[in-house]
C-alpha cells in the first residue's frame, strides 16, 4: 500500500469513532465528574481503555485469525472498488494490521500500575508543549495544535461547551499515562498515513461484528473445542440491556417492584431500621468508654442518618417517574454526548 502525497485526518476520524461507535484507537479522552466536587465535570486524557484493540493472536489461532482479517479486508476493499485484491495484496494488508496492532499490544506493559500521584493535572500549552519536544526528538516533527485540534473534534457539535485553552485543565490518571501519549502520537506520525487509515477502518468494522451474533461465531470458530454459554454471544441484547438498566434503572424497576412494597415488607424493614437505631442510641448514651464530646457528636451524626429501601417515596407518586427523567436527555447515536449529560 502506496502512501504517495495522500492525506488523512486521524484526529477527527478517531474523534467521530469515539462519538459514535464509543471506541477509542490510539488515544482516548474522558469527561468525569471531579471526584472532590461532583457538580464539576473534568477532562482526562490518556490511553484507552482497551489497549489492544484486535486481541493478540494465540500461536495455534493463528492463521485462522489471519484468515478472518483477510476476509474483513476484502470486504473493505470490495465496499469501494469491484476488483477482487490478489492473495499478496491480502498478506500486505494483514501484515500492517499486524504490525500496527503489535505495536498497541505491547503498550499494555508499559502501562500498569505505579505508585505514582492518582492523577496529574496539566494546561494545555504545557503538555502540548512536552509532545513537541518528544516527537521533535524522535521524528524530528512537531504538531503545535495537537491537542486543542483533537479536542476541538471531540467537541464539535457539543451545545454548553466552551473550553478554555489557556485555562482549562488535562488530567491524566497516571504518569505512565504520559509515555503512552508521547510514545503513541509519535508511532502515529512516522507511520505511514494510509496505513493509519487502513488499521481504523478495519477496528471499526471489528467493533461492528462484536454488535452482531458474528461475535460469537467467531469465538467458535477460534475454540472449537470450548464450550460456549449462548447467553455470552448475545452481544448486542446484552450491551442494550445494560444500557437501559443503567442509566434507566428506576423506570426498570417500576415494572417488577411490588406496587405494594411500600405497605408492606417496607413498612417491616422500616419498622426494623428504628428499632436498630434506637438500640444504637442507647449504647451511646450508656458506653463509658466515651468522652462527652464523641458522645455528643455520635448522638448527632446518628440523628442525621438516612435510610433509604427499596425505592424512593416518590416512586409510586402520580407523575413521579416523569419528574425524575424531566431533565434526561438521549443524544441519539453521539456517545460522548451521552457521557456529557449523563
């Protein structure tokens, strides 16, 4: 495969992967509440969360795997051009999917753990700047917008969102974290775009086959000898009932919870709760081994207990269901958007 004078943008390419498909290639960048003021919402930056995007081929699966990847590459190829690619054009590509992937697979031990600060905050002119000096050394190259450009198509199209390139913070969770920004962006450069560009396309059809039922032929066609649980291969009911279940869950529950709950067994574990906590109150005002001052500040912490069962008081109420998702919002196939609102 020729690269020539060809140009292709992997920035917003694995931008729009990130949106749509929620996969991320060769970098990734979250938005999560500040742990220490959760009305407050942080970017990190850093690898992603599946670092080896194509799992690494065991020794025995190994044709087989190569078989599979020639058939998605002529797939693609067949998807733009009616020529059928001969059988060395089919071993070039996979050697590149090969290589690429390789090199993204053996990033996995170079990202563990380390006892270093649970996240590093940076502006952006500062890391920006540390990618410059990086890959100027390595490749002799530079990108001065590196990161406002990525981010920039992160956030194209997002309403309410204005960032702040001279204020605003990364955050990257550890420092090993950095080496792999620094490492990859610079694997990226010196590769060969039309290769970069192949390995994407190729990922995003990978992500799509594990949507379907073609996810679990494939593993049985990898392990014939495994045993499978066909509720496993149910990729795609699965992955859609988590998500219902999880950012829908009390509309979930209000089709199987007992509409008499709150009369019933949760009038009993009510009743049981304020017995404990009178039992508790009493072993406080009586303990001797408690100066006034803890006592004192036991009896009021216990005071301001809450108990929460079952469901809320407001889960049967007329409208009440409505009243809670009044501000939740689906932003129809926009993955990053999802993550914003949520």
């Amino acid at each position: 495969m020729k690269n020539g004078n060809y140009t292709f943008n992997w920035m917003r390419n694995e931008a729009k992967m990130k949106k749509i498909l929620r996969t991320d290639v060769f970098l990734s960048l979250n938005v999560w509440p500040n742990r220490f003021n959760m009305s407050e919402n942080l970017m990190y930056i850093g690898e992603p969360k599946k670092l080896c995007p194509i799992n690494s081929t065991k020794k025995e699966h190994k044709e087989l795997d190569q078989q599979i990847l020639k058939y998605i590459v002529k797939q693609i190829i067949l998807n733009v051009s009616t020529a059928l690619p001969s059988e060395e054009s089919l071993d070039e590509a996979v050697d590149i999917i090969e290589t690429i992937n390789d090199y993204l697979c053996r990033k996995i031990n170079k990202t563990t753990t380390s006892p270093a600060p649970y996240h590093r905050s940076y502006k952006f002119q500062d890391l920006q700047h540390e990618i410059d000096l990086y890959m100027q050394k390595e490749i002799n190259k530079t990108e001065p917008l590196l990161l406002q450009t990525y981010i920039g198509y992160i956030f194209d199209g997002i309403k309410d969102v204005n960032i702040d390139f001279q204020h605003d913070l990364l955050f990257i969770w550890r420092s090993t974290n950095k080496s792999y920004i620094l490492d990859n962006l610079t694997f990226v450069y010196k590769t060969p775009e039309a290769h970069i560009e192949f390995y994407m396309w190729c990922i995003v059809v990978i992500r799509m086959v594990k949507y379907t039922h073609l996810s679990g032929i494939i593993k049985r066609m990898q392990n014939p000898h495994q045993r499978t649980n066909s509720v496993s291969e149910r990729t795609l009911e699965l992955i859609c009932a988590r998500s219902v279940s999880w950012y829908m869950n009390f509309a979930v529950a209000y089709g199987i919870v007992d509409k008499n709950f709150q009369t019933t067994t949760g009038r009993k574990v009510r009743f049981m709760i304020e017995q404990l906590r009178d039992e508790l109150r009493e072993n406080i005002r009586k303990a001797d081994w408690l100066d006034e001052e803890t006592r004192a500040s036991n009896l009021e912490k216990l005071e301001y207990m809450s108990s929460f069962i079952g469901v809320p008081d407001w889960f049967f109420e007329k409208s009440g269901l409505e009243k809670h998702y009044r501000n939740f919002f689906h932003w129809g196939s926009s993955y990053f958007q999802c993550m914003i609102s949520d």
